[in-house]
C-alpha cells in the first residue's frame, strides 16, 4: 500500500498527467495516418524526453507507443489500409463490415479489444516483473552474456524471410556498437583518428535516422494519399463490449499469446497477431466468416497486439534487456537519468516502478475515452497527404539529431543513417536489428568479456552454470528449430519424400 501511495505521488504531478495525456494524443494521431510508424515519432521526441524527469519523459514514450496501435485501427477499419504495421491483420475482418455499413461497430469492437488487451498486459508487468527481477539477481556475467545473446537470436530468428539480411543487420549493429575508445584497454576502436568518434556511435542520432527520416524519404518519393474513406453509418460503442462477452474465449486466448510473445525479443505484436487470429479461426464454429467481417477476427487482432505494449516492457526492466528498437529507446531514457534497469531499480526507486505502472493504466483509460468522444474528428487525419507529413518529419529529424548534444556531427550521423536506412526499406531489409546490435552487441561482449576473465578464459563458464545452460540450451534449439523448418519447406522437399 505504501508503494501504491510513492507511485499516485509520482503520477499525481502536472507534468507527469501532462505527458500521459499528450503522449497517448500523440500516439493516436500517429496511428490514424498511413504511412507514419510510431518508431519514427518516438525517435523524434527521445532527445525532449532527456530533459524531462524520469516518469514524465518515458510516459511520454510509452504514450505515442500504446496509442499508436489503438489509431491503427481506424485507417485498416476504414480505408483497407493499417495505420500502423501490426494492424495488417485488422484490415481482414474490419473493412468488410465498414463496408456493409457496420464502421462504428468495428471501430467500437477494436476499440475495445485494445482496451482489454492493453490493461491485461499492464497486469502482466505488474505481477511478473518484480518476480522476474529477483530471479536477475542470481545472474552473473556468463548469464547477461547468454541472455544478451537469446535476444539477438531471436531477433534474427523473427525475420523468417530475411534471416540472412536480419544477420547481417545485426553484425553491422554489433560493429558499430565497437566504436570509440575500449575502456578496458584505453584504446581506440575503429575511430580512424576522428575525434567525433571517441565515444562511439550514439544511439539517439542513429535511431532518429533509421527509424524517422528514412520513413520521411519514403514518404516523400510517394504520391500524395488520395484513398477513399467509408463513412461511418450503424453500430454504436456499446456493441465494442458486447462482441467481447460473445467471443471470451478469443479475448483470453489472445491476451495470453500476447503477453507470452511479448516476452520473446523480436517477436512482439507481429507473432501474437498472427497466431491469435490462426488460433481464433481454427476454434470459431463460423471460420469461413474469417476475412468477410467476422467479429472475432478484428477481437484476436486487437487484443493480442495491446497485450504486447506493456509485456514487452519486462525484459527491460527485470533484466536491462531490451527487446526491441522501441524498449532500447525506453533505455536510453533510463540510462540519462542515472536509472538503471534490472532487480535494483525494484528496490532503490520502488516509486518511480509503482508510477510507472499507474501511468501505463491511465494511458490506456486516456486514449479509450478519446477515441469514444473524438473518432469523427479522428478520422480526418487519415486524409492528410505523405509527402506534408514527410516534409515536417525530416525537418524534425534534424533538429532532434541536433539537439541532443548541439554537435552538427550528430546531425550528420543521422542524415547518413537516414540515406542507409531509406535504401534497407526500399529492398525490404530489416532495419531493427541494427539497433538492437547496437545496444546488446556490447552487453553481449563486455559480459563475455567479464566471464571470461573470471573463469581465466575457460569457456566452461557458460556451461556450468545452470542458467547460463538454459539460455545456451534455448539459443541451440532456437536455431536448431529454425533450420529444421526451412529444410522442411524447401520447394520439392515434399515431392522428394514421396517418392
């Protein structure tokens, strides 16, 4: 109770209800514009969280976050088209009711799916991460290295059809994390005598290029956005939760693979979609229905991508491990502010935890009641055009690359960034890996490092460890799996066991 009363005192500030407010604002606008990917927002608005305080500067994050893939729903229900990538799936079920005049109702329905979802996952991190947490404690060096290394796999792993690019992505991540001055030895690494260099690649700048002013380049080499909206006609928010009491086994269902792959780096909202609505069709009694307007279908998609938002916070709380591009934006944050994430952040600010988990609640009520009072203004912005929206993202871009640490060479950083990250998307390569080398390639190396120094160079270390042994055991079934799958699908490998 007394936590619970730390973390009303953190949220109970202006500016922390301020930052919750125009953070989930944000988020939803972002959502309800094609093309404009909330990565590339939060990238934009990482250097203003620096001088914020803590709460307020990652509730401003998690906000565009959490928003985002409730606004998504209104361009994929509306337009056929996903306002945010992880919507792909809503567009199947929810444009064909919008087209049979029941856009209200799918609207209300995904609305609230996403509210269901979101809080459910908002009790996942409240119940498993302090647990979680004390079991970081018993880890050592050969641990963070094996469970840095977990994550990296499983990154390159989620991009079924572009491991060898993810890979390579990810190398490119690890060796730019390499960079600048090695503290151990006090020598340079790879700076070529650029002074710029010294302390490496920084994350800000590289983030706001790849993720922000490549999304700008793309929007601006398209045309204009002249897609049609359908009109809202019948169905009011009351049928959002009567839908959900019908399909309770597709809500829980849902929510659980949401919250289980939010745990799985590099996984996240694309797996528990796809597998939430495979699952919801194999047990509806009506599974033709699926991709005409079934209800159930817009349920599982919904649900299972907001069971994500806040589960996938866990590994980077409990063990400073992010899982993805936006959890290392998160990261950043943290470290700025001297947080440090993992089992002693649980017990040196119990206050900022319990705030943290109080603002997630409110963001999630926020943006509901939002989009209940405002989805016909809302929808306007679907009608914005791209290369606007590109223009004002890549102005921004500069100026937050710049206004980190005022050095025009961050500003050129993430220009070349930009350019490289423009060129991955058009050739439909992975960019998230090199982020996440970048910010576990040297945890992984400086772990192994530290392992090894303590075992004298004995690589026994990572196998005599029963938790060490796990990770190392789960990293060789996760490739061994990956390999039998592919083999397994090679084209005329069927043919061939036939004969």
């Amino acid at each position: 109770m007394e936590t619970l009363l730390l973390g009303l005192n953190e949220i109970g500030h202006a500016n922390v209800l301020l930052a919750i407010l125009l953070g989930a604002l944000i988020g939803v606008t972002i959502g309800s514009i094609p093309g404009l990917e909330p990565a590339g927002v939060m990238a934009i608005l990482l250097p203003l969280t620096f001088s914020m305080e803590p709460l307020a500067g990652v509730s401003l994050l998690l906000g565009v976050y959490g928003g985002a893939w409730y606004g998504g729903a209104i361009p994929a229900i509306l337009m056929n088209t996903p306002g945010t990538p992880v919507a792909v799936l809503t567009t199947y079920d929810g444009y064909p009711m919008a087209q049979r005049g029941e856009g209200r109702k799918a609207l209300a329905i995904a609305y609230c799916s996403s509210f269901v979802g979101g809080i459910i996952s908002v009790l996942s991190l409240v119940l498993l991460a302090p647990t979680l947490s004390q079991v970081a404690r018993l880890f050592g060096s050969a641990e963070f290295a094996m469970l840095a290394a977990l994550g990296m796999i499983f990154v390159v792993l989620a991009h079924r059809k572009h491991v060898v690019e993810a890979a390579m992505m990810l190398g490119f991540g690890m060796f730019l994390g390499t960079i600048g001055i090695d503290r151990s030895f006090s020598t340079q690494v790879y700076t070529f005598g650029q002074v710029w260099l010294l302390n490496g690649i920084p994350l800000v700048p590289a983030v706001i290029g790849l993720f922000a002013m490549s999304q700008a380049f793309v929007l601006l080499a398209q045309r204009g956005n002249d897609a049609s909206v359908t009109r809202l006609e019948s169905g009011g928010m009351a049928s959002g939760f009567a839908a959900l009491l019908r399909n309770k086994m597709t809500v829980a269902r849902s929510s659980v693979l949401g919250v289980v792959m939010g745990l799985l780096p590099g996984v996240g909202e694309f797996g528990s979609q796809f597998f939430s609505y495979t699952l919801a069709q194999k047990f509806s009694k009506n599974p033709d229905e699926f991709g005409k307007g079934a209800e159930a279908g817009i349920i599982a998609s919904e649900t299972s991508n907001n069971a994500v938002t806040a589960s996938v916070m866990i590994p980077l709380l409990a063990f400073g491990i992010p899982s993805d591009a936006l959890m290392a934006m998160l990261l950043a944050v943290f470290m700025v502010h001297n947080y440090i994430p993992g089992p002693t952040l649980f017990t040196e600010r119990p206050e900022f935890i319990s705030g943290l988990y109080l603002s997630l609640f409110l963001m999630n009520i926020f943006v509901f009641v939002y989009l209940l009072l405002a989805t016909r203004w809302i929808v306007n912005l679907t009608r914005i055009r791209g290369r606007f929206i590109g223009a004002v993202i890549l102005v921004l871009g500069f100026v937050g690359a710049y206004s980190q640490n005022y050095q025009f060479s961050d500003a050129l950083i993430a220009l070349g960034f930009a350019v490289f990250g423009y060129i991955l998307r058009r050739n439909d390569i992975p960019t998230v890996p090199i982020i996440l080398g970048l910010v576990l390639g040297p945890v992984f190396l400086n772990r192994c490092r530290q392992a090894l120094g303590v075992a004298d160079g004995n690589l026994s270390i990572f196998i005599d460890r029963p938790v060490s042994l796990v990770l190392l055991s789960l990293i060789v079934v996760s490739i061994s799996v990956f390999v039998i799958g592919q083999w397994r699908e090679k084209p005329g490998k069927s043919d061939n066991a036939m004969a």
